[in-house]
C-alpha cells in the first residue's frame, strides 16, 4: 500500500493494515493517530521512535505472534506467512536445527521467554551463534538486546507494508 492511501483511510483498517507488524495495541494505536505523514521516511521515523519507548510487558505482548527460531510457523494467517519467509534461510541442516532445539530450550529456561532475532538475511548458523553469545548476558542486558531486535522486525515489516 502507498503511504497516501494509509493516510487516508478510517482508522480501523489502518489499524488492520499495520497490525501484523508487531502485536503491540499501543504502538499500533500512536502509529495511526499521528496520520497524516508527509513522507514514508516520517513514517518509518515516527514508527522507530515509539519503539524505542518500549519496555518489559509490551516485548512479552509482542512475543505471542512469533514462533521459535527454527520452528516454522504453521498458521494461514498473515504473522505466519511472514515468519516462514523472514526464516527461509535457517535451513534443512538436521545438526543445525538439533543445535537451535537445545539452544532455544537454554534460552528459555535462563530469561523466561522465547529467543527472539531479526531472522531475515541470517543463516541458521549466525542465529545458532547469536543464540549462544546472548546466553552470556545478564537478563537486563537481554531484554535490550531483544527489543532492538524486535523494533528491526517491526521495522521491516513496516517497511515492507506501506511505501
Ligand atoms: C522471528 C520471526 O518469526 N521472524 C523473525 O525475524 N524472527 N522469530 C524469532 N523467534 O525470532
């Protein structure tokens, strides 16, 4: 969709067009409210802002649309056709994905929660050794490094939807 027919249309379907970028109701709410943008950049600008707000709770909000690194999401909706494509490079490799099993399941148990990675453009490999060196992090440090995370994947997704 082009960024002129996003400004323009009621706020319910704008909500709709954005809403599989990340499963954060206020984000997607300020996103919309702050119609019309002068530019897609502006957009994108706006969109990085109120993500860099995030905290604690809206990450274990945003978590509920993501599958495991390594497990493909099996759903028909829009969050799952996505996922599969931004993870299209982890691959066939059966000793890769037993290593991203164990290491998901490390993760977990350390921070409490998913092992989340802007996968698009990454390798299972690189992801497999993404996953271990942030095993090393104290949980606050993670929680950062997963909500930059998180933004770059709202971001492309935002990129990808509304030109
Ligand atoms: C994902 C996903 O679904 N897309 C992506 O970039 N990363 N999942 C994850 N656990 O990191």
């Amino acid at each position: 969709m082009d960024l002129a027919q996003f400004n323009q249309l009621p706020a319910d379907r704008a909500l709709a067009a954005i809403a599989h970028c990340v499963a954060i109701p206020r984000w997607q709410q300020a996103i919309v409210a702050a119609r019309p943008y002068s530019s897609s950049a502006a957009l994108y600008q706006q969109a990085r802002a109120l993500a860099a707000q995030w905290n604690a709770e809206d990450f274990t909000q945003a978590l509920t649309a993501h599958p495991r690194i390594g497990e493909r999401a099996s759903g028909t909706d829009k969050e799952a056709a996505l996922s599969r494509q931004e993870q299209a490079a982890v691959g066939e490799d059966a000793a890769v994905q037993q290593a991203l099993r164990q290491a998901n399941q490390q993760y977990e148990q350390r921070f409490g929660h998913l092992f989340l990675i802007r996968a698009k453009g990454r390798s299972g490999e690189e992801m497999l050794a993404a996953l271990q060196r942030r095993l090393g992090n104290s949980p606050e440090q993670e929680l950062q490094e997963a909500l930059i995370q998180l933004r770059d994947i709202t971001l492309l997704r935002l990129e990808e939807s509304i030109v």
